[in-house]
C-alpha cells in the first residue's frame, strides 16, 4: 500500500516484457504476436502503451503516425529491403528496445 499523494512509476520497458502478460517468449522479437491486433498479443491490451496514455500520452503521436506511414510507403514503393546474412539478433534493453548491434540490411532500389 502507498500513501496518500505517492507517486508510482512503472517503466514501459518493463510492462512491455512482462512475460504474465505478454507470454514466456515476452523478451523475443515477434512481431507475429500482434497477428490478432494488440487484444490478442497479451492478457492486458491496456498495458501496451508505446507513446504514452492519459492525461500524458505525447502530444505528437497522430502527427509521427501519419509521417512514418508516408516514409514506408515511399520506401517501399521505391525499394525492396532483406536482412543481411550477417545479421545478429540481440536486443538491448535501455528506455527503448533496440537491436544491441544494429540491424544489416540489404537493399535494392526497384
């Protein structure tokens, strides 16, 4: 129990791979969990919250959906992307997931 007027903070880090919630594959990249939309990729949808929720959910979250569907589009339209045989899959766990040694990638323009 907390007293009145204590702040809790939790990192999203850490409700993002919880593995109650998200599976016991919770630390593994698998984009093939949000198959079924983010209701079927874990036990507590409202626990995945990448920009945010409430009263502080960030301000530009429309804006930087709407410009990150123009850039793959372009791209997309423009090139064809593989991952480099080279590729090593470890994940860094910091504010954000990132890829500890980047991501290779081959690519050629259509």
């Amino acid at each position: 129990m907390c007293q009145s007027g204590v702040k809790v903070w939790s990192l999203l880090v850490t409700l993002h791979t919880e593995p109650e919630n998200w599976g016991p594959d919770a630390h593994k990249f698998n984009p093939e969990r949000f198959t079924n939309g983010i209701t079927g990729a874990c036990k507590l949808p409202h626990l995945y919250m990448p920009f945010g929720v409430g009263p502080r959910v960030c301000l530009g979250q429309n804006l930087a959906m709407v410009e990150l569907k123009i850039l793959i589009s372009l791209m997309l339209s423009n090139f064809s992307f593989s991952l480099s045989p080279n590729y090593k899959h470890s994940a860094a766990f910091g504010v954000v997931i990132e890829p500890e040694h980047g991501v290779n990638l081959l690519i050629n323009k259509w």
